[in-house]
C-alpha cells in the first residue's frame, strides 16, 4: 500500500499513546485525520485543539461523510478495540482498507533508516532519550514514542523523514511488522501470557523479532538475555558498559566504555539503575548510527524524561510525589529501587493500581514480593482495560498475600484520607490504568500541605 495515495485516515481507538501519535504524524503531513475513542482526555484534547474531530460514542453515523468515502480512505485500529466495535465492524463487512496500528507504523518506517527499541520494560523511556538524543544531533527524523515527553510535551519528535525511531511492542506480537537497521532488546521477562500462553511463546517473539532486521542490521542486547548481539549493561564486561557511577546533587554522573574508547563524566538526571541502563543503550545505538559523542553528552544531560515515568509532581524538603507507570513486578522493583536510593532514610508509601486481571493472576506472588518491600502500601482495585473479571482475582487477594504491616485496600473516594493518614514523606503512584487521573487531585490536595 502506498500511503501517500490515501487521503483521510480514520483511527479507532485515537487517544492510545500510540494511536494518538500517528495521528499527530498524518495530521503533520497534511492528511485529513479524524477518529473515535472511549474516553475524553488530555490526549484527545490536545488533537481537537489540532482540528482533529473526534467523537466519543460508537455510532457509524458519528463518523464525519468525507471519511465513508472507501476510494481514498484508510481506517487504523488498535488490538485494544473489542471485535464487536461498531464501527470497526462497519469498515471491516463494508470493504474498506483496515490495518492495525503496528502495520502502519511497519509501512511508515519500511522505506526510513529505522532504529526500533524492543523489549517488556524500558521501551518508552529509551525510545524517548534516543529520539532527543538524536533530534539534538540534529538528524533528519521522526520519533513514535509510547509516551508523552517531557522535552517536547508531545509523543511524537518530528524533524524530518530519512530516519525513524519506533518503540517494537511485543503485545500481539506487534514488532514482527518491523524490519530496522538498528535495534535493542531492553528485557524478555514475562508478559502478556494473555496473548502468548507461556514465556516460552514470548522468547520466541523476541527470537524471530531479531531476525527481523536488515541485511548487515545490527542488534544490541542487554547482558545476559538468551539473544546473539552487541552486549550492554551496568559494571561488567559488555561491549557497552556503564562504568565508575556516583550521584552528585540527585544526578548520575558516570563513564562509558565502548569498543573504541571510554567517555568520561556523563550526565544523566533520571534516578534509578534501570534508567542507567536505558540512558546506556540510546547512547550506544546513537554512536553506532554516527553520532559523537561530544554532542551525544551534552544532549543527554538536557533530558527531562517522560510523563508518568519517575515524574515528580511535589519535590519539597518536607514532601515528595512521584507519579510512575509501573505495572509489572520487575518495574515496581526498579521504581523502589530508584525511591531507595534517592531517599534511604525517608517514609514512601506507595499507592498501586494493578493492571489486568490476567496479568494481577498470572505474577500475583511476584507482585506481592515487589510491592512488600514500601514502608507502606495503599492498594485500589483492578483496572480491568480490555479485560472481562476473571473470578477470585481481585485487589483483595493480592493484598491478603502481601507482606507488609501497613497495608490497605481503599476506593477512589477514600484515596485523599488514606494518604493523609498515613504520614509518608514520599508518595509514589504507580500502574498502567486511570490512576494517572487522581494524579491532579493529590497534587492540589498536597502542594497546601508541602
């Protein structure tokens, strides 16, 4: 399909991070974009103030009259959307030209020089360091990111068509429609066994996703994953390897050694060793596409991160709120992690969403392993997305098997008393569903108090 022959794209499913940046991207090169989506939000808000029309209710007849015309129109879902849309079901009984998400995104970047970031933790926020890292050296590129920037207060980076730079999400096996020429694989823990029935399934995704790439393509994988490629890691002996780290004023400034040489006295402002880690594999694939390293310093030093990844909403002596997406066992390690060292000596109360009913039974005990740990422990209940109850798998059952003294589940409505009660110096949010929406309300409720 040659895209430049389609006119008006029509998106189901508009406000998804990654939806919404191909419509920013359609919308930037003058295609009439328009689309659907549940929910009312900061994302679609922001594409209506762009002139997208959107609508909220599943109705055929909601859809603007230029976007039924099936000559020049093409309609792009994402997996998210339940197969008795009425809509989608519309486009699909009626002929027209219907795509995922990830396939248009494979048709975008096929004719680019891609760089694609794999892997089930760390995608968002090394995808969005590479695509500033390399946006600061100035190459000619655009940048689909699962997150919204901090620099750029958007999720897509565009400056320009030779290169593209893509986040290779392994749900519905979504990055095997990608053939970059650069590419990482950040983890392979398990995930989305609603998808792929065991970890076996998932490790091989990511088995044929390296085979994906160009001929003379080159892989980075993190040390230690069961893949062939150019190695990276934290204090070892990778090909890339971070090297001598200290924390001065609440910055990692740390060495890298490459192949060729070391660079010494990086910048890096994001906390946690896992975004080491992340800051570690945008640098090396930056310089294995050409950068230097000169300029790759100073551009990483200027990075703000990415919303509702380690962002910090209150940050005063007396308290601080922190805002994270985790929503898997191994992210909420890391997110403690990354609270521990930044504040050892301080009271952190964590407030967790779970995420999915599926993936709350599948890594229940890994769970309450990682959530254990928190001084204390507010729990609210499932956000269930795309997911129908499964019975038994609720908040309470995880909450029963946590080991943790001060441990609660609350509702929405009890959140604010809850955490006034429990007297912490650090309030963490974390998960994947509408927990980012009670962000606004404990911030107005705790700037007064800080």
């Amino acid at each position: 399909m040659n895209l430049n022959n389609i006119h008006n794209i029509y998106f189901i499913g508009i406000g998804g991070i990654g939806m919404s940046a191909l419509a920013r991207y359609f919308h930037a090169n003058k295609k009439s974009v328009a689309g659907y989506d549940k929910t009312q939000t900061e994302i679609t808000d922001s594409l209506v103030a762009l002139g997208i029309a959107i609508h909220f209710e599943d109705l055929v007849d909601n859809i603007p009259a230029s976007f039924l015309n099936i000559e020049n129109t093409l309609i792009v879902y994402t997996p998210a959307v339940p197969a008795d849309h009425l809509e989608l079901r519309y486009f699909n009984a009626n002929g027209y030209r219907v795509l995922k998400r990830s396939q248009i995104l494979g048709l975008i970047t096929e004719h680019t020089f891609c760089l694609a970031v794999a892997g089930t933790h760390g995608k968002t926020t090394t995808t969005s360091i590479l695509g500033h890292l390399m946006h600061e050296c100035r190459v000619p590129l655009t940048a689909f990111l699962g997150g919204v920037s901090e620099n750029y207060n958007s999720n897509l980076i565009l400056n320009g068509a030779e290169v593209s730079v893509v986040e290779a999400d392994e749900f519905d096996r979504s990055f095997l429609t990608l053939s970059p020429d650069i590419a990482c694989v950040t983890s392979m823990d398990a995930d989305h066994l609603d998808i792929y029935g065991d970890s076996s399934e998932l490790k091989k995704s990511f088995e044929d996703f390296s085979k994906r790439l160009k001929t003379h393509g080159k892989l980075f994988v993190r040390n230690g994953l069961p893949l062939q490629g150019i190695t990276y890691g934290i204090e070892d002996d990778s090909d890339y390897s971070v090297q001598n780290i200290k924390i001065e004023n609440g910055t990692y400034v740390f060495d890298v050694k490459t192949p060729e040489t070391v660079i010494k006295n990086l910048q890096f402002n994001l906390p946690g060793r896992h975004n080491l880690s992340n800051a570690l594999i945008a640098l090396a694939m930056a310089i294995e596409y050409g950068c230097s390293w000169q300029e790759l310093a100073k551009a990483l030093e200027s990075y703000k991160g990415v919303k509702r990844r380690f962002t910090y909403h209150i940050k005063t002596d007396n308290l601080v709120f922190i805002d994270d997406y985790a929503h898997h066992p191994e992210e909420i390690k890391a997110v403690y992690q990354a609270v521990r060292e930044m504040y050892p000596r301080k009271k952190v109360l964590a407030i967790f969403q779970p995420h999915l009913y599926s993936r709350t039974r599948d890594f229940i005990d890994d769970f309450a392993e990682s959530l254990s740990p928190f001084d204390a422990l507010i729990l609210l209940d499932i956000y269930p997305a795309r997911e129908l109850p499964i019975e038994g798998v609720t908040s309470a059952w995880l909450l029963d098997k946590i080991n943790n003294k001060n441990k609660q589940l609350v509702s929405k409505k009890e959140l604010l008393p809850a955490i006034h009660n429990s007297h912490a110096q650090i309030i963490l949010t974390i998960g994947a569903g509408d927990i980012g929406e009670q962000v606004k309300h404990i911030k107005k409720e705790f700037s007064i108090a800080s």
